[in-house]
C-alpha cells in the first residue's frame, strides 16, 4: 500500500507534521511519502491569474501525489479556528484541475494537534464536514489537544489515553484495507 502524509501546515516546526508523521510510523511495511507543503507553494489563488497563466504546475504534482496514493494521512494546522493559508491555496488549485475532485475518491485518516485545549477540533470539524464533497473518504479523525503536555518529539504520543485512541483508530483503517 502506498501511503502519502502530509500536514496541513508550512511551517518550518509544525507540530501537525510531527503528528502525522508519528502516525505514519504505525504503518510498516507500506511505502510511505511524506510530502511537505513548502515544496507546493504557488501563488494566491485568483481567477484572473487562473485565466492569464493556467494551473500551475505544481498542483498538477500534488494531484498526482494523491492519485499514486492508497491512503491519505493529514494532520491539518487551526489558524483562526479554520485551515491555514498555505493548506487552503494548495487546495484550491487542485481544485481547479477539470474533471477532478481533490482527493480523488482516496480514503483519509484526518487528524488535527494544536498546542490548546481543543486540539484543532473547530478545523478537524470543518475538514470531516467539508473533504467528502471534495472525494475524500474519511475513515477516522484524531485530535490531539495540549500537544506540547502530550507528545515528546522522541516517544511522540506521551498521554496513554490519547495514545490508545489513535492506535485504535489506525487498527480500524488497517482493517478496512482488509476487506
């Protein structure tokens, strides 16, 4: 199985990037691609630019990502109680690409961390809400909240409740490839 992981987030020390490549490693075995959204950066999405100049390149590469992929691991960054910027232009491109929806019909474990105690939970919300209609097959969603009380970045999940969580959830998604 081919895994792609990626945080919803640019930031150099994102802690969703660290989530999500902590789940990662729950999935030995597979091929696992860890993609970085600063390798994605492209303008702001604006019709006119969209017209004038087409969609650039590299949401036709992220595209292809997701459609090599088996399974989509996403943490995504709360800015603002929503997605960040940079998550949301990639996202839009992509979406611009004819015929397609975004996550290609792939299925996806959903996660948000967030240093408070809501754990990116308004995000993770929206996210669960809004990526069906945009072809994601949400198998399970994770939050992790107080990620600086609950995650060391060399054991990665500290809190054995939370821990247990995601083990189960990851279980549940092994699971459904079984079938």
């Amino acid at each position: 199985m081919k895994i792609i992981a990626f945080a919803g987030s640019n930031s150099d020390v994102s802690i969703n990037r660290q989530l999500v490549t902590f789940a990662s490693g729950f999935f030995n075995g597979h091929l696992i691609e860890i993609l970085d959204l600063n390798d994605y950066e492209m303008p702001i999405y604006k019709n006119e630019r969209e017209i004038e100049n087409g969609i650039p390149q590299l949401a036709h590469d992220f595209a292809a990502k997701i459609d090599s992929s088996d399974l989509i691991l996403l943490s995504l960054a709360e800015n603002n109680g929503a997605y960040s910027a940079a998550f949301k232009n990639v996202f839009d491109w992509v979406s611009r690409i004819s015929g397609r929806k975004v996550f290609a019909e792939k299925p996806m474990f959903l996660m948000a961390t967030s240093p408070g105690k809501r754990g990116g939970s308004s995000v993770l919300e929206i996210a669960s809400k809004r990526f069906p209609f945009d072809g994601a097959k949400v198998l399970e969603t994770f939050s992790l909240p107080s990620f600086n009380e609950n995650f060391d970045s060399e054991q990665g999940i500290v809190h054995e409740g939370k821990l247990q969580e995601m083990e189960e959830k990851i279980e549940q998604i092994k699971a459904f490839f079984k079938k």
